[in-house]
C-alpha cells in the first residue's frame, strides 16, 4: 500500500516537519496536516493504523494525531521505557550483510535504534525484506552486564542503540544450520 509506505516516511523521517513543529517532541503529527496537505482522509488513516500487520501506528486517545511506534530517523521520544529483555533476541537481516556485521556489529544504519524481535520466525521475516534472510542470535545478558540498554516499542519491537560483534552468539539460516559461535 502506497500510502503506507508514505506515512511512514511522513512519521519517521521528515526532517523538514520535525524542525517547522508540525511533528512534536514526542513524534505526534495532527492528523489535519496529514489530511490537508497530503491527501490522506482519516477513513484512510484509520485503515493503515488498524490493519498494518506490524502495528507500527498509534493514534492519542481522541484521535487528533498519529504517530509511530518505532524506527525513525528524527529525534523524538516516543516515551520508551528501559526493559530488561530476554536472554536471547534476533536481528533479522539478509545474508550479504553478514560480512559487515562480523567487521562492524550492529548499527542502527539510519534510524536511532537497532531493531530486535523476541523470535527467529519474525527475524527471517525482517531479513527476507533485504534478501535472503538470517537471524542473528544476541546475547542479551552479555549486553546487560556491559551497560547497554534495551526498550521495548508498544507493538513488541525490542530496542537498542547498537550490538557490537561479540555479543553475536550464532547466525541462523532460515533452511536450517547455523554459522560461527562466537564471531571474535
């Protein structure tokens, strides 16, 4: 959907709103703007925030103004609070990136959080977006222990500024097998 593809650009990334005030500190954006300057109506808004798959959208409680939940690259606090996750999360990505992560960890590329997800099923369908997928196994506690922090979005997306290489316990494939306990 074409439209939802736009409102994700229009709630995470428009630097231009966020600096004229039209997005707030907290990432919301009046629902009037989007339908006076860009062609959405609110049955249509109402349709992307109920039906996306991944419950990237939230409206406030009277419906004036919408936002999303996770993954953007403009600096607004969206109120997430520090969890402490799981022992294990997954990185969802595609196999050609494997290299990189190996030299580099995980970065958030352009957004301000790397993406995490509670199980591998969700991680090869984040890779499978990018190329052929892999779920690359975190060692969460390890992280903990070293001081980083973790948040989880309200639709369940776990969160965390960035993964260095050696808290990369395995690389799962999604037709079985896994690669390199241990990158170091």
């Amino acid at each position: 959907m074409r439209e939802g593809k736009t409102l994700a650009f229009l709630l995470r990334h428009d630097k231009e709103a966020l600096v004229e005030g039209v997005i707030d500190r907290n990432g919301w954006r009046d629902v009037r703007d989007l339908v006076t300057h860009h062609g959405y109506t609110i049955p249509l808004l109402e349709t992307i925030v109920t039906t996306d798959d991944k419950g990237r959208y939230e409206f406030d409680k009277p419906h004036t103004k919408i936002r999303a939940r996770q993954g953007h690259s403009i600096d607004v606090d969206v109120g997430l609070c520090e969890t402490v996750p799981p022992i294990t999360l997954y990185h969802g990505t595609a196999v050609a990136s494997i290299d990189a992560i190996y030299r580099d960890g995980i970065k958030p590329q352009s957004r301000l959080y790397v993406h995490l997800s509670s199980d591998m099923e969700t991680a090869f369908k984040v890779g499978s977006r990018h190329g052929k997928p892999c779920a690359i196994e975190i060692d969460t506690v390890g992280m903990i222990e070293h001081g980083m922090k973790f948040y989880l979005s309200n639709n369940g997306v776990w969160l965390t500024p960035f993964v260095d290489k050696s808290y990369i316990k395995r690389v799962h494939f999604q037709y079985g097998g896994y690669h390199k306990d241990n990158v170091q």
